[in-house]
C-alpha cells in the first residue's frame, strides 16, 4: 500500500519535472539568443515621402526598411556664360585720342587785301616738318570773334595814347552785335578794364575810361604772357588786338619765355598796330649816341610785334595816320571773319610734345605754284596767313 502510494506520488512529480523541462527550454532558448533591435521609427519631413515596402494592410505589423545612404553626385559643372556683344545691357565707351589739327588759312591779295574766295581742297597744299600731309576738309567760315583789346596805357607820351585811343575806337566801330571782346591795359601792371561782353555800351565806357595813366612802364611781354593765360582757358578760336609801341621796360619774363608762350597757347591769333611810327619817321634817324639807341629800341620794337602776329597768322601794321585805320581794320575783319579752315591728320601721331612746323603753299592741279590775275590778264600777288607751327600734345595730356 505504501509502496503504491509513493508510485502514484512520483508520477506527479514526474510530471512536474517533465512539463518544468518543457517550459525552460524555449526559456534559455530566448535568453541565448541574440536581442534584435527594432529599426527606430524614421521622421520624415513633410514634403518628403517613405520608401514602404509593400500595400498596407492591418495584418501583421508595418514593415519600413531602412532607406538606404543616398551618396550625392557632384554638382554638374556651372555652364559657361554665354558670349553676347552687350552683356546685361550695359552701355560701355571706348575713346580713341586720334590727332586732328585744324588750321585756320587767310588769302588775301597784297594790294587791295581783299580775301580771295573760291579756293578748292586740291589748290592746297600742306608740310609739316617738311612732309605733305592729306588734307581731309576745307571749308569757309564767317563767324563772330572772340577778341581782347590789348592796350597800352602809360605815362610814357600822350602822344602815343592818342593813337592807341584812335585805334581802338576804330576797332570798335567794326564790333557786331554777337561779338564778345574783352578790354585789357597795360603799364607796370596788367589792367583788366571789362570781362568779354557783347554790350557795346559796356566796352565804350572801358574805352572813355582811358584818360589818366599811371605808371610810365610798358611791360608787354608780362601783359602778353597774362592774357594768353587767360585765353587758353575759353574754347574756339580767339584773337589778340594789340595796340602799342610794342617797347618793353621791366617785365619779369623775357622775349624767349613769351615767345615759347605764344607757340605752346593754341587758336589764338595776334594782331599788332604799332604806335610812335610818324614820331620816328620825324625825329628818328638824327645819329649821334642817344639818336642811335632810340631808333635801334624802335627797330626792336617793331620787330617784336611783327614776330607776335607771323608766329599766329596775324597781321602787323604800322600806320603813319590816322586815316589809315579804317582801312586797317577793315582787312582785320576780313581776315578773322573770312577764312579757310583746313582739317588734316598728321602723319606724326606721336604725343610728345614737339613743335611742329608749318607750311601752306596753293598748288594748281598739276602741283605747281597756284598763278593769280585779274581780268586783263595782269598776275596778281597774294598772300597765304597761317600759323607756322603747333604744339603737339604730351602723353599725359
């Protein structure tokens, strides 16, 4: 009976054991193997979209696989900008500084100075430094002038200011009402009487101003040099009037200085009267020591205002009387008036600041000597008026 007991007793236990075994198994089974890690859930950013990997369905858990590492391609290289004749519609400028010289001409015949009109490009011809240079214009011009009255005004002899003062109211009387003339003296200093103006009114007071002189000194070259200073500062062309004895005293600068002024100062033209001619045709030629001097300071003079107006193109007059004026100023207006501009560019293009020298010479249509005469056949003199040079410009210019 005991021994039955203890049977049934150790098949429960028996039992226990078997069962216990079942359930450790799958147990130490799952210790031993390894954990695999559920893949975190990917945030996706609202305007991109998941890779799913298939329909989805409510059976089963939802598969997401690992979207895999996208390597970036290099960026696609910048295509090259396109070649075009004006980008982003900008405006671009290019300057080319090419020489051009225009040269201001006057023929007139010797014995009534009267201009000659008519004149063709062929009949003229042009040297510079020697060499022919292609003329591409001529053309006539009569415009109004641009002058300063340039005066002498000293202590020195009213005699010589009676002239000065005859021979600017003549000047003055030939004015237009579109010209511009600015009135200027000169003794020890330099004066100026009126700023360019086309009142007549205005220059006529500057004129009657002219009563009582100061100091005795003509400093002329000084008075010069000051108003072609002035001058170079106005565009166009601009002429120099100048009345006086054309004796200097006491100017600082000398006949050199104002002579290398006169070639470096462009479009201006000087026209000298000298005053003191009949005062010298009377008293001058006496001999003896002080006689011999005061005639070589007029000869001097003289000399001095004629190089003045030849190194411009300008005219030089020495009138005895007064009633030469007129006819004076009358070919003065025809020559600044009435007068051919000649455009040419040089074959010496460099820039270095050379003088150039000039020659004008009328050629007939075979190349020689242009021949002039009137209606009875007789051959007529003239004259070509031009500046014999200019300055070329520096590279810094």
């Amino acid at each position: 009976m005991m021994n039955h007991r203890a049977n049934c007793l150790r098949i429960p236990a028996t039992f226990l054991v078997l069962v216990t075994l079942i359930f450790a198994i799958p147990a130490s089974h799952a210790q031993n193997a390894p954990a695999t890690q559920t893949p975190p859930k990917q945030q996706t950013k609202p305007d991109q979209t998941t890779d799913e990997g298939g329909p989805q369905t409510d059976n089963g858990p939802l598969v997401i696989r690992k979207k895999p590492e996208e390597t970036e391609p290099a960026p696609p290289p910048a295509p090259a900008e396109p070649t075009v004749k004006n980008p982003n519609n900008e405006t671009f400028s290019l300057r080319v500084d090419v020489p051009i010289v225009n040269l201001n001409v006057n023929v007139i015949l010797d014995k009534t100075h009267q201009f000659i009109p008519g004149l063709k490009p062929a009949n003229f011809l042009v040297l510079e430094d020697g060499v022919p240079q292609t003329i591409t214009s001529v053309r006539m011009t009569q415009t109004p002038i641009t002058a300063v009255m340039l005066l002498e005004f000293a202590a020195n002899s009213y005699y010589l200011i009676n002239e000065m003062q005859n021979a600017s109211y003549s000047f003055f009387r030939t004015l237009r009402p579109d010209d511009y003339v600015a009135v200027v003296t000169y003794d020890l200093h330099t004066h100026i009487l009126t700023d360019f103006t086309n009142n007549r009114e205005i220059v006529a007071q500057a004129l009657q101003s002219l009563v009582i002189p100061g100091f005795s000194d003509t400093n002329v070259f000084d008075a010069l040099y000051e108003t072609l200073d002035r001058l170079s500062r106005i565009e166009g062309r601009k002429y120099v009037i100048l009345i006086g004895s054309g004796r200097d005293t006491f100017s600082k600068l000398t006949l050199d200085k104002i002579l290398a002024k006169v070639k470096a100062t462009p479009n201006v033209t000087i026209f000298t009267i000298s005053t003191g001619a009949l005062l010298n045709e009377m008293y001058g030629g006496r001999g003896g020591m002080g006689g011999g001097m005061a005639d070589l300071n007029y000869l001097q003079a003289q000399n001095q205002l004629k190089t003045f107006a030849a190194m411009t193109g300008g005219l030089s007059f020495s009138p005895l009387f007064q009633g030469e004026l007129p006819d004076i100023f009358s070919q003065i207006n025809n020559s600044i008036r009435n007068q051919y501009v000649l455009t040419y560019r040089p074959t010496n293009s460099n820039d270095d600041g050379s003088y150039r020298k000039i020659k004008v010479l009328l050629v007939d249509n075979e190349g020689h000597p242009l021949r002039m005469q009137d209606e009875k056949g007789k051959p007529l003199k003239y004259s070509i008026i031009a500046r014999d040079g200019y300055k070329a410009k520096l590279p810094v210019e």
